[in-house]
C-alpha cells in the first residue's frame, strides 16, 4: 500500500495528519505498552534511545470492527506487535496466522481489522 493510499485510509477513518495519533517513543523505562480500544493510528518511535518495544493488541473482543494501523516511522530497535494477554486466537493473515508482528525498518507499518474473534492484517509493508 502506497504512503498516498495510507493517508487517504486514514482519512477515510476521520484522522487527519496528526489528530487522534498516538506517538510512543521507546525508552529504558518503556519498553511496553498495551493499546486502548480507542487507540487506532499509532507511530513509534525506536531510534531515540534503540530500545525495542512491544506493543499489545486490545482485547479483539472489544475492538471488533476498529481497524488500527500501526508504523515504525524511526527505527532504531524493532517493535512487536502481539496479541491482548487474554486473547487465544491470534494475529491472522498469510503467513502470519498466530504468530507476532515485528516491525523492523523505518516507516514499516500494518493495518490490523478486528472481527471481534480474531485480528486480520489487512495491509502493510513489512517483510
């Protein structure tokens, strides 16, 4: 998915360039973190302090119908997206049927669709 068509997705959401965007930078003192329902378009941040970080699903249950796109716009260390602790389905869609995303270059990103049972990775750009 072009940068172009990205936006555009975005925009059809109701987020503009930089309303509603969640930024997490990584740091010794936060390497984690789990997303809330409401959290859908997050940019990370890594190359600040090179700290990997992982990043939580919400609980698919509760997320269903909500698409979240999720970029490493600065890579310094990887990120990995996992699934909500008291999910069991996992993360589908190609090869990557419940296994963790991992995000490892600048401006790599994945667009996630909770059905309310499982996540499907419905774009991205990660190898």
């Amino acid at each position: 998915m072009s940068m172009e068509r990205r936006e555009a997705m975005l925009n059809d959401m109701g987020v503009g360039p930089d309303s509603d965007v969640l930024y997490i930078v990584s740091s010794s003192t936060n390497t984690s973190d789990t997303l809330e329902v409401y959290e859908q378009v997050v940019r990370i941040d890594t190359d600040t302090n090179d700290q990997a970080f992982s990043l939580a699903m919400p609980p698919v249950s509760l997320a269903k119908g909500k698409i979240y796109c999720i970029t490493l716009y600065d890579d310094g260390a990887d990120v990995t997206i996992t699934d909500n602790a008291g999910d069991t389905a996992g993360i589908t869609g190609g090869a990557l049927d419940d296994q963790d995303i991992t995000l490892d270059a600048d401006d790599e990103y994945t667009v996630l669709l909770s059905d309310g049972f499982q996540w499907f990775e419905i774009a991205s750009n990660h190898g």
